[in-house]
C-alpha cells in the first residue's frame, strides 16, 4: 500500500460488491491510499464510502503528468 496526492480531480471506477461495474465516481484533490491489485488496476480507499478502481496505466500517465504525487511515507 502507498499513498499518493491528487492535484487534480479526476475519474475512477466504482464496484458493486460482486465486482461488477458500478459506473463512475470522482476523486477529488487530497491524500489518499491505494493497493495494487492483479488485474492491472489500483484500489484507492476513500475516508468515505466504497473503495474506487483506477488502471494502473492511468495512474502512471497522471504521475507522468503532475497531477498524481507520490507521497514520501510508505504503508504496509
């Protein structure tokens, strides 16, 4: 697990507990906490609500872009 700064409001995918597509939910700038999963997405946990799915490469285009930051200190 890590955490990570969204500068930039942007979209994720939200899952119905089946694992089923729920559609879409914003992420808005702020701090969150994410975990790799097997399927090439990331689950951001949110203080509120459900867990939001992000590709792993759409992550790393809004790293590339400044829109994501790493933050410094590690989860595990």
């Amino acid at each position: 697990m890590f955490n990570f700064f969204i500068r930039k409001k942007l979209v994720a995918r939200e899952r119905r507990q089946d694992g089923t597509d729920r559609g879409f939910a914003y992420l808005h700038e702020g701090v969150y906490v994410a975990k790799p999963r097997t399927d090439g997405y990331l689950e951001i946990f949110r203080p509120e609500g459900e867990p939001l799915y992000l590709m792993a490469l759409i992550f790393n285009e809004k790293l590339s872009s400044g829109e994501i930051s790493l933050m410094n200190e590690s989860m595990s």
